[in-house]
C-alpha cells in the first residue's frame, strides 16, 4: 500500500515551535520543493513588492503558519492559500509561491516553490510562467507519483485546511 | 520517510516571527471587526489620513510598519497593541544570556590572641568580640 508517509521520495517538513506550539497540520515535500527549499529560496532577494521578511523567511512563516494551525484565510479578502483548478492548491506569501496539493484534511503536499515575481507581467513583458502551466506542472507529478487512490483530497476549505 | 527540519536560524526566525506576529495580531482584530461590523480599509486609510492602498499592503504585510503605525491602525479599528517582554527560560535559547555576576564578598578576619579578641572586619564593618 503506497501511502504519502511510507513513499521513499517525500520528505516531512518540520520546523522550530515556540512555547505552546503543536503540530496541527503536516507539511511533506516533494524532491522538487526539497531542491527549491535548499538551492534557489536562500538565494533569492525580495521581489518588486519589497516585503519586509526575506523570501527565506518568508518561507518559515507560512509553514509556521501551516503546521501550527492559523488560519490560512481570513473571510474574502486575506488568503494565504488558495484551491485552483483541479484540486491544487497554492500557499502565498510576497515573494513565493508555493504549487502543491492536499493530500488528507491538514496534509499539505508541496510540490515545488516559485517565485511570486515570475508569474506577473512586468509592463509589456510576459510572465516567466502561468499559473495554469504551475498547476499542470503540478497535476503532472502527482499523476506520475507512485500513491494509491484518491491522491487527493476534496472538500470545502473548512474541512480540509 | 525522510524528514527535514527547516531551520533559519534563531535570530532570523525570531526576528521574522515576531513581525508576522504581529501583522497576524492586526489581522484577527480587523476580521473580528469586520464579522461585527462593516469597515473598510478606506475608513482606516482616511481615518489616518494615508491611502487605501498603503493600509493594505501594511496590513498584508507587504510593507514594513513602524510601532506607531500598528498602534494607529488597531486605534482606528477601535483595538490597542499589548506587548510585553520576558526572559526567555533557561534551555530555551540557543544562545543564553549571560549569568549575573554578583561580586563576591570581602570579608577580611584578623584574630588576636594576646589579649583574647576577636576582631573581624567585613565590608567595613567591624565587630569585636572579647
């Protein structure tokens, strides 16, 4: 039986808790984020938003945000994470992008990290890559990985965040 | 399965917590707002006489505010900032402060036993025993 915990190639994230802080989601990368987290986010400045927490940084809060169990959305018009076409979904934060899918209710898939700044058009230049072509980058992984059904899951955003 | 502890670093976690923290704080107060009763950003913003635009990238985070901003945007929403500080406990810090020294007492004792006193001296005061 594959399962996302007894697959060889996700890895689960942890990160430092503070005092009265527990795990209530789970977060579990796959080698593509891995290579994000490790290779390209500490190498990457602050985008054209010129936020005050560098994209490393960045990247810990929304996972601290995640594991610890805040809320991802506040009513209309505050969402860090978004469902997208197809069953994907999106963490945000100023300068990331975060593309993966959730697995099981509080279990987040994260299939790889981009750049906030690279799916916007700057004046007359195009974005470096769509949003549709993230999330069929995404579809794509999770297709080709080795998982038993349902891959994912559905449901309204109170139920599975 | 793998797992991988994501670690920035005490001081750039700490640092980066604290601010999200406290844009997390401004932003449960202004939904709870909102849930009681309408309010606009465009209130805020003309409350303090700034921009629409410039509340919301603050209150998204999208931009660095000074303390007095975070007090005057939870004063325009009917809210106010509590901060406190603390100790961290021992063991909980990767780096702990250093110990308090306190200096060592001075004591200084001189014993006569040709005419059977006793005297010590300690910080300058003096008792004598006979």
């Amino acid at each position: 039986m594959a399962t996302l915990d007894n697959i060889p190639i996700t890895t689960k994230i942890t990160i430092s808790l503070g005092r009265r802080e527990f795990e209530e989601r789970q977060f579990y990368a796959l080698p593509a984020f891995m290579n994000d987290l490790r290779n390209v986010v500490p190498a990457l400045q602050t985008g054209r938003l010129d936020a005050p927490l560098s994209p490393l940084e960045q990247l810990d809060d929304i996972l601290h945000r995640w594991i610890i169990g805040k809320p991802m959305r506040y009513g209309r018009w505050l969402n860090d994470l978004s469902p997208q076409d197809s069953e994907t979904w999106e963490l945000k934060t100023a300068d990331l992008r975060i593309f993966g899918w959730i697995y099981r209710p509080k279990i987040f898939v994260g299939a790889f990290i981009g750049y906030t700044d690279h799916y916007k058009r700057h004046g007359n230049q195009p974005a470096v890559e769509s949003y549709d072509a993230a999330r069929n980058r995404v579809i794509e992984i999770r297709n080709r990985l080795d998982l038993d059904e349902p891959k994912f899951a559905t449901g309204v955003f109170d139920a599975l965040v | 399965m793998p797992s991988f502890e994501f670690d920035i670093g005490e001081q750039a976690r700490i640092g980066s917590r604290f601010i999200a923290h406290v844009r997390d704080e401004i932003q449960r107060a202004l939904f709870s707002e909102k849930s009681a009763r309408k309010i606009t950003q465009q209130q805020i913003a003309e409350e303090l006489g700034t921009s629409r635009a410039v509340i919301n990238r603050q209150i998204m985070g999208l931009e660095n505010m000074t303390l007095r901003r975070v007090a005057e945007i939870l004063w325009a929403i009917g809210w106010e900032p509590h901060f406190e500080v603390r100790r961290i406990p021992v063991g909980e810090n990767q780096h702990p402060a250093p110990q308090l020294i306190t200096p060592a007492l001075s004591i200084k004792a001189t014993a006569s036993t040709t005419n059977g006193t006793v005297s010590i001296v300690q910080n300058n005061l003096r008792a004598v025993a006979r």
